[in-house]
C-alpha cells in the first residue's frame, strides 16, 4: 500500500499509541497520524524526545498529544497495567496501537551473542509488544475498529547471518501478529496486521549499516502511506497481513 493515498481527516478524532515515538520511523508516524487528525500518545524511553515531539504536533495545529515515558526494556505487566488504566481514565478507548519500539542488539555470529543483550532485545522488541498488546486489548475492542500494527524487517521474514536476536525477535512479532489475528478473526472488531517499513533513513540503520550513505535510503516520511492505510478506515477487515511498505 505504498501508493496509498490517505485523506486529510482519515483519523479524525481516533486515539492512537505509538511506541518508540521520539525517533526515527516512530516520530514520523506520530506526527503524521496526528496531521491526519490523530490524538497521539507517544511512548517512548527518552522524555526530551518525546518533549520534542509534542511541540512540533501543536506547532503544526495537530491535536494536543499525550506523553507516557516508558522503558520497554525494565517495563513490568504491573507497568502496562498502568498504563493502560491512565489511557482509559483519559480517553476511555484506544483506536489504534503501533509497536514500532526496538533494539538492534549485536551484529555477531549466534556463537557469540551476548546472553544479555539477546535477552534486552527479546523484551523491547517481543515481550513488551505482548504485554502491551494483553492489556489494551479490552481498550481497542471499544473502539468501533481497532487497529494493531506490529512491525517487523526483512530479516523476520528470512533470517540472515550475525542479525541475531533481532532477527529472531521480528520472526516472534510476526508469529505474534499471525496468533492474535487469528484469535480476533470473527469475534473482535480490531485487526492486527504488520508492516516492514524497508531500508529507512534512520538511526538504527545507520547503526546497522555505518557505510552507506544515509541518502540512498529513503526518509521515513515516504513509507507513511502504508502506515496510513493500516491505521485508518480503508484497512477495515484487513487482518493477519504482512505488509512492505516500500511495495507500490
Ligand atoms: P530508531 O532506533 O531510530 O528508533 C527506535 C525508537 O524506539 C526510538 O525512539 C527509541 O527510543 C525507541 N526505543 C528503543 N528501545 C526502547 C525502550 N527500551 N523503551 C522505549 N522505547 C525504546 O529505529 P527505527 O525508527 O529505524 O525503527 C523503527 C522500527 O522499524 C523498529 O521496529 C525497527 O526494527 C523497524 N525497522 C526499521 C528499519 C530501518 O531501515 N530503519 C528496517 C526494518 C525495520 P530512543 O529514541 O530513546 O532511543
């Protein structure tokens, strides 16, 4: 659905989370959500980013976003508990949800991968979107069509050599993404699909990838159209799906 074009109201007045919302893809998507008439909550482990964020939505006339800091890698179930009451006292539902938040991790061999840092990844990128995902489902099903948006990567659709856990973790979200799907499949009106965003300009694939020109990848706001048509009204039905964003 890279060639999808969203109507400038597509999410009027929907309430939309966002995680990992202070960089990169995320930021973008949550200021293009809110430009589309989202209210945003952006969630994110760095205030100040998120600070940043917040200002540039009001600047550019958006709805008045909401800031939850959360650090995905310590968050406990007692953390998203919370968190999902604070949604629901503010907003009482929740429209749509993109687990977009993750780590890298290392790039070695599986021989010699850091327990630790196998097991950091294994939670911001698969038990946080889990754990996430359980409590606010009761939240996006009072919605008239909620929308849960996972995203993986190449490497979760084909594994490849010294990508390590983060590899492993975005075949998990897909797994992840395929058994809620089927779960909400007829008795729910959310739907869960997911979405690899592709080669994108951004910290965490210049991390991946130090030599390469920065402009030979594309700026996250040219994969959004994709982003749009999952998160907006267009998508209704659509459930289970692994979409490129890059794909016109
Ligand atoms: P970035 O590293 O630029 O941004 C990731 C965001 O996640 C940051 O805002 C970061 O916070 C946040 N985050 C990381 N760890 C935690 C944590 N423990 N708690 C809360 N938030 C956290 O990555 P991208 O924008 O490139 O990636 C976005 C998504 O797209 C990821 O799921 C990634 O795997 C996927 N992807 C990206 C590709 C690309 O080419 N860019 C290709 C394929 C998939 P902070 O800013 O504080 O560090």
């Amino acid at each position: 659905m890279g060639d999808y074009q969203a109507p400038q109201d597509l999410l009027k007045d929907k309430i939309i989370l966002v995680t990992g919302a202070g960089d990169g893809i995320g930021k973008t998507a949550a200021k293009t959500f809110a430009a589309h008439g989202a209210t945003v909550i952006l969630l994110g482990r760095t205030t100040p980013k998120l600070e940043m964020v917040y200002d540039e939505i009001e600047a550019a006339g958006g709805p008045q976003p909401a800031i939850f800091p959360m650090d995905l890698n310590t968050a406990t179930i007692e953390t998203f508990e919370h968190f999902a009451e604070a949604v629901d006292q503010e907003f009482g539902r929740l429209d749509g949800l993109l687990h977009n938040a993750s780590l890298l991790g290392q790039r070695t061999p599986i021989a010699n991968y850091h327990f630790g840092t196998w097991q950091q990844v294994m939670q911001v990128n698969v038990n946080a979107a889990f754990g996430l995902t359980k409590v606010l489902l009761p939240l996006l099903d009072k919605s008239e069509a909620g929308s849960i948006v996972f995203t993986g990567s190449g490497v979760g659709l084909k594994g490849r050599a010294y990508w390590g856990a983060y590899s492993v973790s975005k075949f998990a979200t897909e797994g992840l993404m395929q058994v809620l799907a089927d779960e909400l499949d007829g008795v729910s009106n959310t739907r869960a699909n997911s979405v690899n965003p592709g080669a994108t300009r951004t910290n965490m694939r210049a991390t991946a990838y130090p030599a390469e020109d920065p402009k030979s990848v594309v700026a996250a706001e040219e994969i959004m159209p994709t982003y749009l048509y999952l998160m907006g009204a267009d998508s209704r039905g659509v459930s289970g799906r692994q979409f490129n964003a890059q794909k016109r």
